[in-house]
C-alpha cells in the first residue's frame, strides 16, 4: 500500500464577492479534486494560541504538534539549506523584499530568483559597512538563490532581543511601523536600513524597474528560532518516506524527521514551477517508499500578492497538472490526502488559522464525486488536530 500528501499551499479562502461569494475552490470547476472523496472533512490544522503558518501547519500535519516541536520557522529552513544551529545560536529568515517610498510592496522582491538573488545578496554582505555591522553581531547570512536567506548569529536570550514582523503580513504598510523591536533592534535596523541604500540603485534593480518588475532592494529579518529536532517519521509510523517541495521549509521539515527530499529542476515555489516534474519524481519515489508528501508552493504566494485571477490558475494548475495525474499515474493500490495547510485571505494578503477542507482518495475503493470546497467539507468529519491527519491516511490508530 502506498500513501501521498499532496498540500496546496494556502489554497483554502473565504467566500469572496467577485466570485458569488463563492470560495476560489467552490467557484472553481475541480474534477479531479472532486474524486478524492471517500472521505471528506474539516481539520485544525493549526492549534488554537499557534500563529498560523506553513511552518506550524505542515509540521503538525506531518504530526509534530507546534506547541511541542516548534522553535521558530528560519531553524526548520536552515536545516533545510544544511545549517544546523550551535548552542545558543540563533537563526533568522532573511527575505529580500521590494520598499517603494517607504512601503513595502513585496516580500519576495517581486519574486527574484536565480543570480540577481545571489548577486543582490553578495554585493550586500560584502558592502563594507554592512559587514561591519554584521560582525558586531556576529551575523552571517547564507545565500540562496531565491528571495529566501538564513542569518545566524550568537543571542542567549532571544525573546528580550528583538520582536520581528513577517513582512507577508504587513504588505503595502510603511515599514517604519514594522521595523524590529527589543534589545537589538536598533542594530538589525540599521542592517536593513544600509541593505535599502546598498541595493536600492544596484544595476539589477534599475533593470528590473526599466522592466517594470518590482526592485529587490531591502533585506527584513523575521522568523527568528533556536535549534529544531523532530523524532523520526519512519518510527512513528513504520512508513519510509520522501518530500518533494520548492521551499527550504519542506526539505528542513523532512531532513529533521529523517525522510527523503527530492529536488526537482525546475521547481520554484510560482505559478510556474515544475508540475509534471513534481509528478514524477513522486511516483519514483514510490517506487522506493510507502509514503511521499508533495507540496504545491503557488497558491500561498498568489494569495500574498492579492492576485485572485493567479490564485484560481495555481488551483486550476494544482487539479489538473498534480492530482490529476497522480491519480492516474499510480499503478499499485494507494491512499491519497488532499489539504490546505491553511487558509491565506485573499482579502487581507494573509495567512488565516481556520479549519481547512481535506479529502482522501482510495484506489481500493470505488470511485465517486463529490465537490471538493470548504462548504462540502463542513458536512464531513472534523479533525480537531492536525497531528490526527497521518494516522487517519494511514489507517492507524492514534498515537
């Protein structure tokens, strides 16, 4: 038997008057969807007091309650980059974003990827100034080559040194009404202030504004953590396993529980990331594991960027380029889990802590359809925790 996750990435919203106040899956014409449906109903994902996020979602998905496992975000990510944290150090996500007069418009700077990200982000840290700052701090910063970056640095007491905001939340804001808070806020500060004056003129930048692309021209520290460690995957459920995500959140996540991650070229966390190569490289997978998670980035970032027309293309793409052909493409006999890890609002640009409508497939069973939308879902079972989820596709009982 084998079993598949399949998470789009904050697929889930409320109902929105552009669509007949209709939620983009319930105005959406999902057949794919609609046949993952032996069992449908509503799940926690995110426990009550928890800060919704892919972060605390997906860990208690794959069942690591938060309120026990989570550290912060950025150590789930830096493990995924191969960064692992020493006693008493802390990490940091570092976005680089796109500032316009002293608004934030983007959090990932227009989505910049590739060498411009990379470039971007070693002319900073080898700015004189910068570096001066940041050994002070004795900060260093391992780059990427996406808009997503890791700061580590020495702090016994993180809590007191800084309160820092996610700057997806605070879209279209002036930053100085979100810039860091605590004992070292005025340092960070500065870091960010000195990044703006180094990179807001950068050629890249003047080329992505002649293009009329949005500049990547600040770096926002958020996401701070401590060191994460999770008990392993396989010993909790006697299932082998692999990942296959465009996010360092994913690969940290399954790296800490000793699953497989699988890279896929091409995979890039849009719109227009790699689906049939996500597709295949799941059914390898399953060649070699009972259980394999892939995880659907573009919805989320859709959401964040306020665009509803990309929102439905990435539900649309996610139905018919991902559980379309899984469904079809699995020969042996499976179960499959389909979810939002959490709602992102179109309306407010933001993650949300509701329920989230999920399905499962069995090939054993006979088929049938039934609309996949959070209203369907609310007639159904109601998991009250996340960490319920893998026992009840993998027909186990709770731990």
């Amino acid at each position: 038997m084998k079993y598949i996750l399949v998470i789009g990435d904050g697929m889930a919203d409320e109902p929105i008057a552009a669509l007949q106040n209709k939620t983009p899956l319930e105005s959406l014409s999902l057949p794919h969807f609609d046949r993952v449906s032996h069992v449908l109903g509503k799940a926690q994902t995110v426990p009550a007091g928890v800060a919704p996020g892919s972060d605390t979602a997906i860990l208690n998905i794959f069942g690591y309650d938060p309120r026990t496992y989570y550290t912060g975000r950025s150590s789930l990510e830096a493990a995924g980059m191969g960064v692992f944290l020493n006693p008493g150090e802390v990490s940091l996500r570092v976005n680089l974003c796109a500032v316009e007069e002293g608004v934030i418009l983007s959090h990932n700077g227009g989505n910049i990827e590739g060498e411009e990200a990379v470039t971007l982000m070693e002319t900073l840290v080898g700015d004189p100034r910068f570096a001066e700052k940041a050994e002070k701090l004795q900060l260093r910063i391992h780059i990427t080559p996406t808009f997503r970056h890791i700061g580590v640095f020495r702090c016994e007491d993180a809590q007191a040194a800084f309160t820092l905001t996610p700057p997806h939340d605070v879209l279209g804001d002036p930053i100085e009404k979100h810039l860091p808070q605590g004992t070292l806020s005025k340092e960070l500060t500065e870091l960010m202030l000195i990044s703006f004056e180094v990179l807001d003129s950068h050629p890249i930048n003047q080329t992505r504004r002649s293009e009329g692309k949005l500049p990547a021209n600040m770096i926002w520290p958020w996401a701070e953590a401590r060191a994460a460690q999770l008990p392993s995957f396989k010993e909790k459920y006697g299932k082998s396993g692999a990942v296959i995500s465009a996010v360092p959140l994913l690969h940290g996540i399954a790296g800490l529980a000793g699953l497989d991650v699988r890279m896929v070229e091409g995979a890039n966390g849009d719109l227009d990331t790699n689906y049939e190569g996500k597709v295949a490289a799941a059914v390898e997978q399953l060649q070699n594991h009972d259980f394999v998670c892939v995880h659907v980035e573009a919805p989320d970032e859709m959401s964040h960027a306020g665009s509803m027309e990309k929102k439905l293309k990435a539900i649309e793409y996610l139905n018919e380029r991902v559980v379309g052909p899984l469904l079809e493409g699995v020969k042996a006999d499976f179960r499959l889990l389909l979810l939002s890890d959490h709602p992102t609002l179109l309306a407010t640009r933001t993650h949300d802590g509701n329920a989230v409508p999920f399905g499962i497939y069995d090939s054993r069973e006979s088929e049938k359809a039934v609309k996949f939308c959070e209203k369907t879902c609310d007639a159904g079972i109601f998991v009250d925790n996340g960490d319920k989820l893998m026992p009840l596709l993998f027909e186990q009982e709770e731990n």
